[in-house]
C-alpha cells in the first residue's frame, strides 16, 4: 500500500462508523464446486477476525444435499473456539436451528424472498408459505436469547419476474421484522439496483414504519454498482454492510448473479470517506490473497489485484 492512501475525505451527513457484515465463508464458499476443506475454512474465519472484522458469518446449516460446500458445519463451528468476532449462521428451518443451537451458536438468520419465483427456486415454498416456516424458527431463537437476522433476497429485481415493485417488497420485509428478525438485510441478488432505486426502497421502508438502524444491505456487483449503491444507503443512513472478501460468491439459485460486493473495495471507498471499519486493510488483503491461492485463482476485488498486483 501506498503510505497515506486513500486519502481521507469526509462527506458530510455519511455515519462514522460502518458495522461490516462478512459473508465469504458462508455466502462467499457455498458457490465453489471444488469441497474447501473444513481446516482452511476455519483459518479463513480466524484470518478475517484478526484483520478487525467483527461480524463473520460462518456457515449455513442447510441440508448437505443442496449446498454440498457447507455440509461440514458441525465440524467447522468447534474449530472456530476463541474467535473475536460475531459468528451468526444461516439456519432455514426448525431441523438447521435445532442443529446450530446444539453447537453453542449465538446469532442465526433466516432467508427469505421478496419474489414467489424465487421463493420456490429456492425454498420450494411460496413466500407466505416460507414466512409461516420461518415463524417458529424465529420465536424459538429468539426465546432461547438468540439474535435473528432476516435476509430478503431479489429486493430489487428478479431473473424471472423482471422489476419488482417497492410495495410488494415493503409487504415482506415488514413481514419479517414483524417476525420478530432484529435487522434485516435487503438484498440486490443479481445485481441489478441502482442507485435511485435504492434510496426509493429505503424511503419506502421508512414509510411503512421500519426504522433505518434495522437495516443492512447486500448487494452484487454484476453491473458494478455495488459500491455507487451502497454510498446511496450510507448516506440514508445505513451503517451495515454486507460484503465479501475477496469478493467471493454469488447465488446457487439465481444463474445471473456474480460476486458479492468485494470487502476490501468496500472497505476503501469507507477508508476514503473517513468512515471507521476498524479493519486492517493490509491484513484483509493478505487473507483474500491467501483464500485465492487455494480456490486456484486470482480474486475479482479491484482493491486486492491493485494492492498484491495479482493478475486478473
């Protein structure tokens, strides 16, 4: 790295600080068809802790069959003892929670769908059909002193259905949160928001009663405006972000989806804007590099190719 660079340049309005909320283990692997051995996993979770993220959502405690890559949840969660940082993981139904209450975790979430499409593609249930299924996976987390975060996919639009209106995603993220889900993350899943179209969406959420401090975001790069939307929520108030390192992942059940938004790209425009992450930019970008060589390729993150000169 550059010594003083990025320069810091505050905006004014944006929030002082942004919570970052890593995915690449679970959202970033569950893509790979090549099984990451459970010991690299764990190193990879320990790596992204010591280089300052505090939220590292691990695994996914869904059935071996649909998501091969995070079938070995039960042995990753043990070796990751002693970890500082939170380690929340995605349970999809009352079998995946009663499976990751039996290892001691501590925060879970539940994914739902703004689209029946999508609903069904990947939950095999309609959207009201899941919400019934997420209830008591919800009330029983929360009752055993669990956080719950929701996710709420295909917010913005939808490889089958085209545009989704704000209404109809307002209807089911209210829902949700309504459920008794702590945050919510909306979801751009294949990429296709817009600045604009994220701050209507935000406004409207606002509208229906769902304060901004309950809200995340997620977004995929696929047209690369990942970073432009997330500057629209920051400076609606958003102050958790979801990303990954490296930027790994996409989605098993949405064919159009690319990588997650890149940590260290994130982190940099962050950086830039004088905002606190108390992430170690150097050390992230190490671990990213380190993941590459053993997925076999060099990362898509801009920042990590630019501060290792990886090639692309």
């Amino acid at each position: 790295m550059i010594s003083g660079l990025p320069m810091a340049v505050p905006e004014p309005g944006l929030p002082a600080r942004v919570r970052i909320h890593e995915v690449g283990p679970r959202d970033g692997l569950q893509n790979e068809k090549a099984i990451v051995p459970v010991e690299v996993k764990a190193e990879f979770i320990r790596r992204l802790a010591a280089a300052g993220l505090g939220t590292v959502e691990a695994t996914s405690f869904v059935h071996p069959k649909w998501v091969p890559q995070l079938a070995d949840a039960e042995q990753l969660l043990p070796l990751l003892d002693g970890v500082p940082a939170r380690l929340p993981v995605l349970v999809p139904n009352a079998r995946g929670l009663e499976r990751a209450l039996a290892l001691g975790a501590r925060e879970v979430a539940v994914f739902g769908s703004a689209t029946e499409s999508f609903a069904k593609a990947n939950l095999n249930r309609t959207v009201d059909e899941s919400l019934e299924m997420f209830a008591p996976v919800v009330a029983e987390a929360r009752g055993a002193g669990l956080a719950v975060r929701g996710y709420l996919s295909m917010c913005f639009g939808d490889p089958w259905e085209g545009a989704v209106p704000l209404e109809q995603v307002v209807r089911t993220a209210r829902r949700l949160l309504d459920l008794g889900c702590d945050e919510l993350s909306l979801g751009d899943t294949i990429g296709v928001a817009t600045p604009g179209h994220v701050t209507a969406l935000l406004t409207a959420l606002n509208g229906a009663g769902v304060e901004t401090g309950r809200l995340a975001v997620h977004f995929h790069d696929t047209y690369g405006q990942a970073l432009a939307n997330t500057l629209a929520a920051l400076r609606h108030g958003v102050t958790t972000v979801d990303a990954s390192a490296g930027g790994l992942g996409g989605c098993p059940y949405a064919k159009s989806a690319t990588g997650n938004l890149a940590t260290e790209d994130l982190v940099w425009m962050l950086h830039g804007l004088g905002i606190d992450t108390g992430v170690d930019l150097g050390l992230l970008t190490a671990t990213s590099v380190w993941m590459a060589e053993h997925l076999g390729r060099p990362s898509p993150s801009r920042t990590v190719r630019a501060l290792s000169h990886q090639e692309p």
